[in-house]
C-alpha cells in the first residue's frame, strides 16, 4: 500500500497533482486488454474517480476527488483484483519490460528443441523418451510459465478469466494429459512438446511484444531526457553551477555555445543562434538577441547568452508539450472503446468454445480423445485476445511521439477521428500566414498636419494596447521620437482601435469605421490614399484627434516563406482553404491572391469569429480552424478541428485540439496527415486483430491448426500490430520536401 503523498519526496512524485486531482498510475500484472478493462472499470466504481487504463503503456490515467479519495484508496482498489499500481518511474533507470521475459524465454526454448524432436521423429527416439520430455518440460511449465499460471489464479479468484488464463489452461492441460497417459501407461500420445512450445512461443511473443512496446514510446522518453541537468547562475555577479531544478523565475543564467538552454526565458544579454529543432521539429537554427524568448533545452550553437528564467519545472514548453502527448496517449479513441468491451467478454466465450469443442470431438469424432483434446487445447490458445488490445495505443503512442519529435502536438485520440471528416479549413491572417510582426511602412498625414505629430499622438494612443498594430505603431514611434508624452483614459475598442487622451487632446486611433463611429469621416484625398494601400496589402489606421482627422498609419506584415506552399498542401488534402481576417476586404483579398486562397471572410470581429465558423458548420460544412491569439480561441473551440500557432498564446494553444509549436503553417498540412495515419494505421490493427480472431478459431475448431501452430499465430498477430504501428515512426513532413 502506498505511504501518504505528502511523505513521499518530491522526486518520487512523478505523475502526481494532488491539488488538481490527477494522477498517472503505473500498473503491473496486465497482460491483455480484457486486464486494462477490468482496471479501469474497479476505479471508475470508486466515487469522484474518472479513469482510463492504457494496456500498450501500462499506466492510468485518473481524474479524482481528493476530498474523497486518496492515492491510498486508488492503489488499494487496482491490488483488490489482483494488480498492482504505483507512482511510474522514471528516467535512465527505468527497468526493461522486456527483461524478466528473457531468462524465462531461454529456459523454454532451450528445453523445447529436443522434446519436440523426440515427439516428431520416432528415429529420435530412445527408450525411456517420454520420461525424459516429462523430466525437461516439467521447469518449463512451472517455472517458465509461472507468470501465466500465477496471474491465472490470481484471476480466478476474482472470478474472472483473462488471455493468461487462457495460456496457462492450454499449457497444464497439455502437461497434466501427458503425464496422466504416461504413469498410467494407457498407450495414447504425450503432448509434452506442445507444453513446452506453446510456453516459448508465447513468451517470444511477449518478449518481443514489451521490447516493440518500448520503442513505441521512445520518442516521448527522449523528449524528457533532453533538458539541460546544470545551470550557470549569476549571483553577485559571479557564475554559480546549481541543479536544473533550483532555477526560479527572475534568475540571471549563462548559456555558452553547445550548451542547452536551461529552462524557458529572455535573452537580456549576447547574441546567438539557437537549435530548435528538438522542439519545433524546424532544422534550421533561429537567430536571437536581447528581447528574444528562448525554450528550455533547446542548444545555443554560437555566441554567449545572458538568459533570465521566465519559466521553470513544469511550466516550461518542453513539459507542456510531453505533458499534452501523454494526456493524448492515456485517452482512448471511440474505436477502442469497441475493441475493449468485446475483449472484456471473449476469453469467457473462448473458454465456452473450448469445452464445446472437447465435447463435439469426443462425442461425435472419429479421431480419438487425444485429438478431442488437442484441439480443444488449440481453440484455447488461439482466440487470446491481445491483438485487440494492442491495436489503438501502440499506435496512438507512435504517432503522438512521432509528432512530438516534428514540433505536433496532438491533445486527443479523438482529434484523430476529426481530421477524417474535416472539409474547410479557415486561416487567420496576422501570425498564421503572416509573421505576425507588423512593421509601420508609411505615414500619410492629412493637409496642415506634421508626421511628428501623427506619429506622436498615434504612438501614445496605441502604447497601453497589446494588439499587434498597436505595437507596431508605438515602437517605430518610440524609435523616431523616443519618449513617448503619456496617455490617460485609454480604452480599447475590440477588432476596431482604441481611444485616449493625449496632450490634452481625445485621440482616436483605428479603423475609418471606427472614427466614422465618432462622427469624424475621412476627407477624399485620404480616403483614395487608404484604398490604394490596402490594395497593395497593407493593413491601414487612420488617426484622429478631438473629431479631426489628422492622418493615415500604413503596416506591412510580410506573409512567411511558406505559406504558399502549405495552402496548396491543404488543399491537395481535399480541404478548401479560406481566409478568415479582421482586416478589410482590399488587404485580405491581396493577401489570399498572393497565397492561392479563394473565398476570403474579411472585416470580422474578434467575436465574430466563432459566429462564422458556426455559420459553415450549419451550412453542412466540418470546420478546422488556425490560429494564434486570443482573439482566435473563441473560433478554435467552437471549430470541430482547431489548430493552433505554437507561436502564439496560452489561452489560443489551451483551446485548440493540435498544436503546431514550429509556427510554420506546413505542419497545420503535416498534422492532418500524421492524425489521418495514425487513424489508418489503428483501424487498419483492429482490422487485422479482428480478423485474426473470426478466421483462426473456425480453424482451430475444425482441427486444422495444432496447439503449436496456435500459439506461433497467436504471438505473431501481436507482433505484427505492434510492428505496423511502429511504421508510423518513418512519417516525413512536407517540410523536409518543400
């Protein structure tokens, strides 16, 4: 039983947010889904407890109570049918799965040789053989086979069977018959080497089976491995080496060339460029400077860095993105929940189908009862359900790790079932075909007015927001003017500018809409001016002050390198792209032209987002959604796919169901086709395992496969989905091609 949460140390806690009432469960002792069934259904009995059991990773997710329930009770309910359950291990030391297989393997399959050659050539033979394959099958079954018969009885004695007992059934059935006809000398056949085999065959099986699991989940393990262990720390001015986890935010940290950075933060001193690509799936390194925001583990490739932690431990990005991979690993997309209630009721029914066909043999066949017997022993072996268990998680753990590796992020296995049936798919402009840095590319004052002092009341205007524009403006006016006069009464007016008082002056600065909203309309000669500017793409704000126009402000914000070529992906996925801006017509129109869009959604609001997407949804249409602010978040819920910019806010990401953390609008075309594989690769594993199952008993009821032959296809079939779902790992991006 586990020891109360608040003793165990902190580095023990892994899994473990008591105050938010979640915690990952490592549990032992599953050997087939009907296992991961049964867990999940006793924890999901106990009060305040929401839980899903994943066979393929061998943990639980549980959502609780804690006012009702205590790691304790969680652990007590998973021991009570026969499992156990603790906090997961982690790191370089985590034990191999496949490692208690293998001595157990090399007895079974040592000893398994010459007992078959015995019982399969009579020139083998020698007096006293039989006694010989009992005394060398005997360790076999009890030791080598131990893992099935213990968990068999444990089982029992809930009253439930699983594929263990279905093993341990088809072993010591084979062995007891054997030795019956041997010390009785009644003159039938021995099945010693069917003991012996089906017992190696099927830890072959498991053997390869853990080590494939394993593998399944190395790109998620290497993503938590790569953080930097040591930091440099400034302390009174002197580098101070301390443990990654004694970083607090507000800490001063050098970075030298081929060091990682430390933890998530800003540059405030030195130069660099700065590998991302363990993080972003992007080989290219980017350039920072002071300003410039740097992830934790990333490697700074040049220069010195002076970085101050903005964020540690389990905020960082790193944590966020392997945190929301292995939320989406634990759940259980809608084909599994299928796969999962039939393994729940088909070893009963196997065992049903066994004894019928013992009884059908021995009754109404002509072959004797050792072959009634064998049979039965095949039926038994055969129809073990592991497949089915395996099919959706192994894959799940492949594609969501594959993902991860090219900077993807997907929340769900339902998003997966999303991309499937996606037909539009709407773009933000600003940060997701743009750069999202909007520079001022011109000043147009009106008659009598001075640029210094458009630029000047803009600038003071639009420096309390946070908009894009807004910044844009009061930056470049903070570079040619320097200290901006201060602003009071600021108000921010949302999709449309903002207000305030400046120099004793009401300043209103935004769009021609908004100042004709004020009474104030724009003379001919600017109105002229504004149309062929926004024809050229630029996003144009006119600037008023106490109902007099005093200008114009032209931004430019420069499309990113690829978002041509990620539209044309789109749409040779079959989705129709469209263009979904706050800016007006004549800009949005030039930039869908320049980047091979045709219906454009432009002048909408930023809670006119959502309205629109629920728009085309009622027309028919199934609506993915990309962007990346907080105006967007509203639109990425409300579409049936959202897609966010990894680049962009908290509150837009938290909305989304995947996550592109490279910013480049390639990986929204990647992201679809991974999500649509992995969908391929799942339906095509529970295809196989469900097929598997319909033909090979038929078969072993008909006595057409033997008990060897049944336990090889057994473990085959296990191996052979694990294996298809392990092909996910060589998915390439569009980006390494274009």
């Amino acid at each position: 039983m586990a020891v109360a949460a608040e003793k165990r140390p902190a580095a023990q806690r892994k899994g473990l947010d008591e105050a938010k009432g979640h915690v990952d469960l490592a549990i032992s002792g599953m050997t087939c889904a009907s296992c991961a069934v049964r867990v999940e259904k006793r924890l999901n009995k106990l009060e305040g407890v929401a839980a899903t059991v994943n066979f393929a990773s061998e943990q639980a997710a549980v959502s609780f109570d804690p006012g009702l329930i205590s790691l304790d009770d969680l652990v007590g309910a998973v021991a009570s049918i026969g499992y156990e359950a603790a906090l997961p291990k982690a790191g370089p030391g985590e034990e191999d799965p496949a490692r208690p297989y293998l001595l157990r393997l090399l007895l079974a399959a040592g000893v398994s040789v010459p007992v078959a050659v015995w019982a399969w050539s009579a020139a083998t033979r020698f007096g006293g053989w039989e006694w010989a394959s009992f005394a060398l099958a005997t360790p076999v079954v009890a030791y080598a086979g131990w893992p099935f018969h213990r968990a068999a009885a444990l089982n029992a004695r809930h009253g439930v069977a699983t594929m263990d007992t279905l093993i341990s059934l088809g072993t010591l059935a084979a062995w007891v018959w054997s030795v019956v006809v041997l010390v009785s000398g009644m003159g039938q056949g021995v099945y010693f080497d069917t003991a012996t085999l089906i017992t190696a065959l099927i830890l072959l099986g498991r053997y390869l089976e853990a080590r494939a699991k394993r593998r399944s989940g190395e790109a998620v393990r290497a993503l938590l491995e790569l953080g930097a262990k040591e930091a440099h720390v400034l302390r009174d001015g002197a580098e101070v080496l301390v443990p990654v986890e004694a970083l607090r935010a507000g800490d001063l940290f050098v970075v030298r060339p081929g060091e990682k950075v430390a933890t998530d933060g800003v540059v405030t001193e030195g130069t660099s460029a700065v590998d991302q690509s363990m993080l972003t799936g992007e080989p290219v390194p980017v350039e920072v400077g002071p300003g410039d925001e740097v992830a934790g583990a990333t490697v700074n490739t040049s220069g010195r860095l002076v970085v101050r932690a903005t964020k540690v431990g389990s905020e960082t990005a790193l944590a966020q993105v392997a945190r929301l991979v292995a939320q989406a690993q634990a759940g259980k997309a809608q084909v599994q929940r299928l796969a999962d209630r039939v393994s729940g009721v088909f070893v009963p029914v196997v065992i049903g189908l066994s004894l019928l066909t013992l009884a059908g043999w021995l009754l109404f066949g002509a072959a004797g009862t050792a072959a009634a017997f064998s049979t039965a022993v095949a039926v038994v072996v055969i129809a073990c359900p592991c497949a089915l268990g395996l099919a959706t998680p192994t894959a799940l753990m492949v594609g969501t790790g594959r993902g991860a590796q090219l900077g993807i992020v997907i929340k769900g296995p339902e998003v997966l079932e999303q991309t499937r049936r996606v037909t539009t798919v709407l773009l933000d402009k600003t940060g997701t075909l743009t750069e999202g840095r909007m520079q001022v590319a011109d000043l147009v004052p009106a008659v009598g007015v001075a640029k210094e002092e458009l630029l000047r009341l803009a600038s003071a205007a639009e420096d309390a927001s946070e908009h894009p524009i807004a910044r844009a403006i009061a930056e470049h006016g903070r570079k040619r003017l320097g200290a901006l006069p201060s602003a009071t009464g600021f108000s921010n007016r949302a999709g449309l500018g903002v207000g305030a008082k400046v120099e004793g002056k009401d300043v209103v600065v935004g769009r021609p809409s908004l100042l004709a909203g004020e009474g104030v309309v724009l003379p001919l000669d600017l109105a002229t001016e504004a149309g062929r500017l926004e024809e050229k793409g630029n996003t144009v704000v006119a600037v008023a002050a106490d109902g007099t126009v005093l200008g114009l402000v032209a931004l430019a914000d420069q499309l990113k390198p690829s978002s041509r070529v990620a539209v044309s992906k789109l749409r040779a996925l079959g989705l129709t792209p469209v263009l979904l801006t706050g800016d007006n017509e004549r800009t949005a129109l030039a930039v869908a032209a320049d980047v091979g869009i045709d219906r454009v959604l432009s002048g909408v609001l930023p809670e006119g987002k959502a309205a629109e997407v629920r728009r085309l949804q009622e027309a028919g249409e199934v609506v993915a959604m990309v962007g990346d602010g907080v105006n967007d978040a509203p639109a990425l819920a409300q579409a049936d796919l959202g897609l966010s910019i990894g680049t962009g806010t908290d509150v837009a990401i938290e909305a989304s169901d995947l996550t592109l953390v490279s910013g480049d609008l390639r990986a929204a075309a990647d992201a679809i086709r991974l999500a649509r594989r992995t969908l391929g690769t799942i339906k095509g594993n529970l295809f196989w395992a469900f097929a598997y199952n319909v033909a090979a008993i038929p078969l072993a009821i008909a006595g057409i496969v033997n008990p060897i032959i049944a336990a090889a296809a057994m473990a085959g079939s296990s191996v052979f989905v694990v294996t298809n779902s392990l092909r996910l790992r060589r998915f390439r991006p569009i980006r390494e091609a274009s």
